[in-house]
C-alpha cells in the first residue's frame, strides 16, 4: 500500500502487545525491517513469530525506562540494518487511582516509562535520523492518549504524562523539520487490547456494555491505530509534523453534556 516503506528500519517499542504488536505486523507487511522492544522479552519474540517475514526482525528485551535502553535499540538498528528511519515511542506505564492517594514513587514510575522514556526514545531516534540526511530522513509517532487532553478520575499521573509526551512531540517537530524528520502523536480511543479488555471486563455487563456506551459503540482495534502509524511514517503524511491525531472513533468529539 505504502510503495516508500519498502526497506525502511523501524523500532518499536512495546511491540510485544496490542497495539506495538500490530505495528510491527503491519509495517512488517509493508516491507520494513524491525527492532522490537518489550520489556518481556518473550512477548517480543512472540510478535517476531508472526510476522510476515521474521528474518527482518531483531528482538531486544529491555525497559524503556532505562535510558540505556534507547541508545541499544538504535545501535541494533544501525548496526543490524546499516540505518534507522523510524521510530514509534509505543510503550508506556498506566496506574489508577485518585491523584489525593498518588505516592511520589507512583507517579515517577509513570513518567520515568511514559514521558522520560519517551523522550530518551526521542533522542537517540533523532541523532540516528540525522545520519541519513535528505528530504525523508526520519519520522517519529509518539503514542498518547485521549487522557492528555482532558482529565479522566483515576488516570491523573498517566494523563499528566501523555500531556507532556504531546508537547514533547510538537517540540521535536519543530526542531527537527529541517533535518527531514518529522514527529506526530496519535490519540488513541479505547483500543481492544489486554489491559483495556481486562479494565473494561471489570465493569458492570462485561466489555460489550461497556462499549456500547462510548460514540462508535464499540472498541477500536489495535489495526486501526497502526494503520494511522503506517500513514504518519509513509511519505503520504510528508507535509504534517508536529500534528495530535485522535484515532477514537469519534469519542473526543462528543460534548461532556449528560444525555437525554
Ligand atoms: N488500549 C487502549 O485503549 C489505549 C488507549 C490510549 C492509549 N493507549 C496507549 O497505547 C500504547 C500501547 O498500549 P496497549 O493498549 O497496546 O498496551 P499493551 O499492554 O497491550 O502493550 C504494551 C506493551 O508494552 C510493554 N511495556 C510496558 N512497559 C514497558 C517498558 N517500561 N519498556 C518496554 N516495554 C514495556 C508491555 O510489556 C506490553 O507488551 C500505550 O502507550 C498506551 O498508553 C492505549
């Protein structure tokens, strides 16, 4: 479909699970070669074992958190596949619970994996990027959430953290055009994956009473927020940077009026 991403060297982080997973499925498809990182190690291995072609795909078990971890995934990529092209900041750490019972070590975990993890993913993408030099040096998808934009009881740290992962965006956008990286963020809806499915199941009538609350009446699924990645790291986005894209399926767009 994307004729440009034949060849290109992506990482991945989280590609273990849900939405990393069908991220690596479909660009994988696409033609691209892989480093796939989780912090599960056997997740990662799982989701190279689907792929449509797994020799292009190297694993790397590690935590985002960490910032060694950044630096060896972009030195795998070069070292591996000779380049690196893209880069998709997919993991991150969710906790609930009322911001008034939130402990210092609870909401530095959130941001050291959601933010400042994010933003050692950023770095060591964009000094790699830059080698390749050329109009389409590079691109970088961060994923956030619908819970950067507005405040969500229970979701304060994780919230907090997206919002700063959206700026984090914006900011690399602007100091990197001229390079030809560009970095957009995606705002996911809810998105059926293990933990939403296993939060949702947890509500009164199970998953599917709970879906059919929301704007589409049903969850998205982890195909159609890697399709927007696919799109966004494609030459088809080349002119947008720095741009949030809500991929909800309308749940953003709803007022906050109770219904009749
Ligand atoms: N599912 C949703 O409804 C939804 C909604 C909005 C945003 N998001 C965002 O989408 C992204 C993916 O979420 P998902 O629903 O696919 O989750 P998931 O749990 O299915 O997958 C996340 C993967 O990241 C890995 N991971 C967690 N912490 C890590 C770390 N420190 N280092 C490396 N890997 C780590 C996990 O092992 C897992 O394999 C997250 O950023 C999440 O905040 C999801």
């Amino acid at each position: 479909m994307y004729d440009d991403l034949e060849g290109r060297v992506a990482v991945i982080t989280g590609a273990g699970s849900g939405i990393g997973r069908a991220t690596a499925l479909l660009l994988n498809r696409e033609g691209c070669r892989l480093v796939l990182n989780d912090l599960r190690g056997e997740d990662a291995e799982a989701t190279r074992n689907l792929l449509e072609n797994p020799d292009s795909a190297v694993i790397h078990a590690g935590d985002i958190g960490d910032p060694a971890t950044a630096e060896q995934l972009s030195e795998l990529a070069t070292e591996t596949f000779g380049a690196l092209h893209i880069w998709v900041n997919n993991a991150a750490r969710s906790l609930f619970g009322p911001l008034a019972e939130c402990s210092n070590e609870e909401w530095d975990s959130v941001f050291q994996v959601t933010l400042t993890g994010a933003f050692y993913g950023v770095r060591s993408a964009l000094k790699a990027m830059r080698r390749n030099q050329g109009p389409q040096s590079g691109a970088i998808v961060n994923i956030a959430s619908g819970a950067a934009l507005a405040g969500e009881e229970g979701l304060g740290a994780y919230g907090a953290a997206k919002a700063g992962l959206v700026n984090l965006t914006r900011t690399t956008a602007v100091e990197n055009a001229r390079y030809g990286i560009r970095c957009n963020v995606i705002l996911p809806g809810p998105i059926a994956t293990p933990p939403m499915l296993q939060a949702a199941s947890q509500s009164p009538g199970g998953v599917d009473a709970w879906a059919s609350q929301i704007v589409p009446g049903r969850l998205g699924e982890p195909d159609e927020i890697a399709n927007a990645i696919c799109f966004l790291v494609s030459q088809q986005a080349s002119y947008i940077n720095g741009s949030l894209l809500s991929v909800d399926g309308g749940v953003s767009a709803r007022t906050n009026s109770p219904r009749f």
